[in-house]
C-alpha cells in the first residue's frame, strides 16, 4: 500500500519561510546550471470555455531524489466565486517506484517559490542601495515579491499599482505590519518614474512596462510572462538591458523574451547569463550602477519541487498533514 502525505494551504503557509526557502532556491539553481535538475517539457493550453490557463510544470532533481509536478493556471472569473485567480496542486512522487508520496496545495508554494526567486534576482541585479521600488500587479504574487525585495534590500518606499483598486488596498495592508511606505498609485507610470526597481506580475497581454520609462540604474523583473500570448514589457527595453533568465528555451518561447526576439529587436544569443550562473559565480550579475538589468521569470518546476521536498521535510519533523493509503498494486 502507498501512503501519500496531504498538507492543506494553511498547513503550508505554516511550514514554508521566504528565509527558510530562499537558501534551498538558491541551491536548486546552482543545480540546474549544473545539469542535475531535469526540467520536462512545459504543459500551458487555453481553457477558453471558463476564461482558464491550464499548465503542467514537471522535473526530476537527481542529487534529491526528487520528481513530480505542479499542475493549474489562471481563472480569470475566480474573484467572482470568491477564490484566487491562480489555482495549483503540486504532487510529489518516488523516484525508485513511481508511487505518489504527496499531494499538497501549491497556491502557497507558487507565490513563496516565486518570492524567493524575486529576492534572488534583486540581489544580484538591482543596486545595493535600492531604497524605492514599483510593483505592477497587486494580487497575492505582488505582496510575495514586494517582501522579498525588503529582505535584500533597504526598501523604504513602494508604489503600489493595480488595474482593480481593492487589490490594492489589500497590499498595503498585507505589508503594514513590514513599516515600509506603500504609496498606492493612479497608473503604471506613476509607479514606475523614479523606482530604483520595478517588478511587473500580471496577466497582461499587451506591455505595460513601457521602455521609455526606464532611466539608467534601474532593475525590472517581469514574472507575469509565462505563456506565450502574455507580454508585460515592451520589446525595446531588451535592446537596453542586461538580460538575464531563468531558463533560455522557456523566456524565449514563453517569456517576455521572445516577443523582443520575434519582433527581431533580440536575440537568444544577447541574453547575458541565466539566473543560475550568476549564482553560481560563472558569470557576473550587475556590474555598475548606472546600467540597466532585466529579469525574464517563466517559472521552473525544480523550483517548485525543492519547496514542496522542504515542505514534506518540515512536515515530518512536526507532525503536520494527514497521511491516506493508497493501493500501490498493478491495475
């Protein structure tokens, strides 16, 4: 008989830190870069029926013996049901036998992973004295990058912008009890002028980060792209940014990316490193304080994977979860 591990999204919101995944985040990164991290072809189809996204992220962490998947997307009509527009499971598997060991709610995971990548990112590229920053989508992935950027930077003030104004008044909320200034904003370029870093996280289809707006010295990180019909910044600011990726094939098929390539204005050979060589010293991250850095976030499974393994780590160690039986046996 299999024992599969259930943890609920309260549960997790429990088990799982932006400090205690930041460092593992880290880590699964080095292995990527590595090749020790396995990323299987990306799931991402229109439910065009329910206004839906449906995806499947899935991957193979070899050192860890870790494999499984996430799978969900994007409702757009869920606000009127009272739940988040974005709805993921994650499912973990055992590598040896291909027996499920667990099933956890991957809502909370998805924003945390997501966080951790966006401190990252900021850590790397944007300048160490970034004191103001701008954050383009207010949901629950806003407010996750928005406290991530306080934890590597010395962030005194964020400008705050959201195309429905009760997301955010709940921003500014979530992130009182953290001091920071949050400034709520009539437009995206208000937010943006004079933002030391600026973080785009929304399910636009047409560039709202346009690249005029962006002076010298600034970071931009687009998480919001991971769908091919999905486009948060203009094309033009790749001709003026160093370029850096989570993954060359998926920001170039699926990210911001590759409609700057598309539109012949850049090319997969101008990206300058991937996140996971910076971190693992091959390659520079930003080198003067005058430049401008952009970061192309699609989203990787191994990322959600090594938060989930934590999860279940953590879970074992406090008892959390409910544990169900399954027949392992053949059909």
């Amino acid at each position: 008989m299999a024992e599969v591990l259930i943890i609920n999204r309260s549960e997790m919101e429990k088990l799982l830190t932006l400090e205690s995944l930041l460092p593992v985040i880290e880590r699964a990164f080095v292995a990527f870069t590595d090749g020790q991290t396995v990323a299987y072809p990306v799931v991402r189809e229109p439910v065009s029926a329910h206004r839906g996204i449906f995806g499947i992220k899935s991957g193979y962490l070899i050192e860890e013996g870790v494999i499984g998947l996430k799978a969900g997307g994007f409702w757009l009509d869920n606000p009127d049901a009272g739940l988040t527009r974005h709805q993921s499971t994650t499912v973990m598997f055992d590598p040896a036998t291909g027996l499920p060991t667990a099933f956890m709610d991957g809502n909370h995971i998805t924003a945390i992973r997501t966080a951790a990548v966006g401190a990252l990112a900021a850590r790397e590229l944007a300048r160490p004295d970034a004191r103001t920053a701008a954050i383009l989508g207010c949901g629950m992935q806003g407010v996750g990058q928005a406290e991530a950027l306080c934890l590597v930077r010395p962030i005194e003030e964020i400008r705050a912008f959201d195309i429905v104004p009760e997301n955010v008044e709940r921003f500014g909320e979530s992130l009182r009890p953290s001091g920071v200034e949050v400034k709520a904003c009539n437009n995206a370029l208000e937010a943006v002028r004079g933002a030391d870093i600026v973080v785009t996280v929304t399910p636009a289809k047409e560039p709202i980060l346009c690249s005029d707006w962006i002076k010298q010295s600034v970071h931009v990180s687009a998480f919001g792209s991971d769908t091919r019909d999905k486009n948060e910044v203009e094309a033009g600011l790749f001709q003026r940014a160093k370029v850096v990726v989570d993954d060359v094939t998926q920001a170039t098929t699926l990210g911001d990316t590759h409609h700057a390539v598309d539109q012949g204005l850049f090319h997969a050979d101008d990206i300058h490193a991937t996140l996971g060589e910076i971190l693992a010293g091959r390659k520079k991250g930003r080198t003067s304080d005058e430049e401008i850095t952009l970061f192309d976030a699609t989203g990787l499974a191994f990322q959600d994977l090594v938060a989930g393994a934590l999860g279940v780590k953590l879970a074992a160690e406090q008892g959390v979860g409910t544990r169900v039986s399954l027949d392992g046996g053949d059909p």
